[in-house]
C-alpha cells in the first residue's frame, strides 16, 4: 500500500481500493472502492463495509434495520457492496488516502477465500 494526497488520488480514474488518513496519521475504519471521478475535484466510490453496504432504501430504513438487528439476532440484513455514491466532502489537502495496491488486494482476497473454506467445512 501507499499513501498519496489528494491530487495524486484524483489523478487516477479508479478503481482503486482506499480509505483515508486524518492529520493524526490514523487510518479509518472504513474501506471504499474507488469507481471513477466526479468532475474535477470529487469521485464516487462503492463501499464495502458495514456501515456503509447495508442494503437499505435510504438513512431512515437504514437505522430502523440496524436497531431491528441489535434488537433480535435472528435478523439478518443484506450487503449491496456495489451501490455507488459520490464522496462529495471535498475536505481538502489535510486528508491522505491509503491505496492498495495489486499485491495487498491479492492477499485480501486469500484471507477472504480462506474464510470462505472454512465457514463451508
């Protein structure tokens, strides 16, 4: 992985795996997939977290799913992990982004595999 300013993170056209970095060198949680620019200083992105791939049809569905899971583990909600948005913050040069490279992607999706055997064993 690398980390690159904004201007380097506009310059390429995705995609291309992310997630930023604050003043306080401290990654985010969150993982984003980078699908394409937005005009000249935004780009829209896919998520591929919690937070951010529940299927729901809006903010208001969202959280009545989240409180309807917390209430009752038997409730299980779908990931839609390509419902692509715009980022829109346009938070400026004091953010830096995390990009993965081919390599971190390829041992990701060997952990993600390995999981997968072993959920199926």
């Amino acid at each position: 992985m690398r980390i690159i300013d904004r201007q380097a993170f506009l310059a390429i056209a995705g995609p291309v795996l992310y997630t930023k970095v604050r003043a306080n060198c401290d990654p985010e949680e969150s993982l984003w997939i980078k699908v394409g620019n937005a005009g000249d200083d935004d780009w829209c992105y896919d998520a591929i977290d919690a937070s951010g791939a529940l299927q729901c049809g809006g903010s208001e569905e969202l959280a009545d799913r989240i409180y309807a899971m917390t209430r009752d583990p038997s409730e299980s909600c779908p990931m839609d992990y390509e419902s692509t948005r715009r980022d829109g913050l346009h938070e400026g040069d004091e953010v830096k982004f995390v990009v993965f490279e081919k390599p971190d992607i390829e041992r990701l999706s060997a952990r993600i595999n390995k999981l997968l055997a072993a959920m199926h064993s």
